[in-house]
C-alpha cells in the first residue's frame, strides 16, 4: 500500500492530485504547519529526518523529493502512466519540464519570499534572482502560447508538478502578465482530478505564501 504524507499548503498537494489522475490506492496522512513559522510539525520528522513534505511510504521504502516521488508512483504504482517511456518520442521534454519545477522554477520563487518575510534590504541581492524568475516565466509561457499541456503529446505528471509551481507563481503575484500561464492553471483547476485532490488534501491557500505582493 502506498501511503503518502501530505502538508496543509504544500507541494504534497501535487502528489495528491496525481494519486487521484491515476486513480490509485492510496493512505493520505494530513499532517499541520505552525501557524506562525509555517514550518512542518514533529509528525513528518517522525516519518523522515528532514521533516519535508511530500515524503512517501511503500513497500518498506520511505522517499523524499517531488520529481522522484513523482516517477516511482507513475512506474511502480501505475504502469507508467502519465509519465512517457525511454522509447517516446517527447521522453527527453517530459524529463526536463518534470524537473524544471523544482531545480529551476522554484528556487528564485522561494528567495523571493524568504526575501519578503525577512523585510528585504539587500536590493543587488534581490536583482540576480529578479532576472531568473522573469527569464523563467517567460520561457514557460512562451512554451504553453501554443500548446494546452508542456508536451505535444498531452497532460502528463509533469504538468502536476509545473503547475503547482505556477500556482505558487501567482499567489507571489507573478503571473499577471501571463496570459498562457492563466489559462493553463484555468485548464489544470478544470480537471476532475485536481478537484478531487483538493477535497482530499485541502483547503489550498497559497496566500500564506504573499507576503510582499502588491
Ligand atoms: N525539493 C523538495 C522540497 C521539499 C520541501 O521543502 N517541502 C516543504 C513543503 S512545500 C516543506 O516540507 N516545508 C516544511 C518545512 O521545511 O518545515 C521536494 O521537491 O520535495
């Protein structure tokens, strides 16, 4: 059985939301951010030394990191579906778009809120990531001008992970001028699973998150 470890507000939330695409068994554990430092509760530290969300459980394997969970679901848990195999033709894009969320799209998204959090103050600090997350979402909207999903081929596990980066762009007032990006998370909410994953993983609000937007 798998079993997957799930924090209120939190990138977890894709992985419940590809349980439910794939229409899989799953045991959802909720576990609570502090209300004042956001950070995880003791419980996920007692699943993991890092205390990080999301962390899966199966067949006696406890594992960290989105990207990773991601595949080990589609492979292990569902034949491979909704991640594209080593033989197609769009396996290469599949690969970079699902790592692209975290390894590159997030990390100028979470400087810029540790920034905001902690008052600024640092304004050529703050510079060179400023020029990352434009230069970032303006690859990916580029991307989606004339595409529904990152692949040709259709939705795939990358968009779950894509897109909750972008939703995470948009409560840090980010998306704006994006008009691509919008319609994209207007196409990802429109999805049946998206809902049902927020039933079971929710309330969602990334406004936690928007410190400093304007
Ligand atoms: N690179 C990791 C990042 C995991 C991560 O930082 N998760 C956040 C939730 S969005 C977390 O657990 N925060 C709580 C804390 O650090 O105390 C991944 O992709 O899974």
């Amino acid at each position: 059985m798998l079993t997957v470890h799930h924090l209120n507000n939190s990138r977890s939330q894709r992985i419940v939301w590809l349980c439910e695409e794939l229409g899989i068994d799953y045991t959802l554990v909720h576990h609570q951010r502090d209300a004042e430092t956001l950070r995880a509760p003791d419980s996920l530290r007692a699943v993991h030394v890092l205390g990080k969300a999301p962390t899966i459980e199966h067949d006696g394997q406890t594992i960290i990191e989105t990207d990773a969970i991601i595949e080990y679901i589609c492979q292990v848990c569902a034949g491979g579906r909704l991640s594209r195999a080593p033989s197609a033709p769009d396996y290469g894009q599949y690969l970079q778009w699902l790592a692209f969320s975290e390894g590159t799209l997030f990390p100028g998204l979470g400087v810029d809120l540790i920034y905001a959090w902690t008052g600024g103050g640092n304004a050529v600090f703050m510079s060179f990531f400023e020029v990352e997350i434009t230069k970032n979402h303006q690859y990916v909207e580029a991307a989606l001008t004339d595409q529904a999903y990152l692949l040709p081929s259709g939705f795939s596990a990358a968009d779950i992970n894509l897109g909750w980066s972008l939703e995470f762009s948009e409560a840090r007032g980010r998306t704006k001028a994006l008009p691509a990006i919008q319609a994209y998370l207007a196409r990802l909410r429109a999805r049946p699973a998206y809902r049902r994953a927020l039933e079971r993983g929710g309330p969602q609000d990334l406004s936690v998150f928007s410190a400093g937007v304007v």
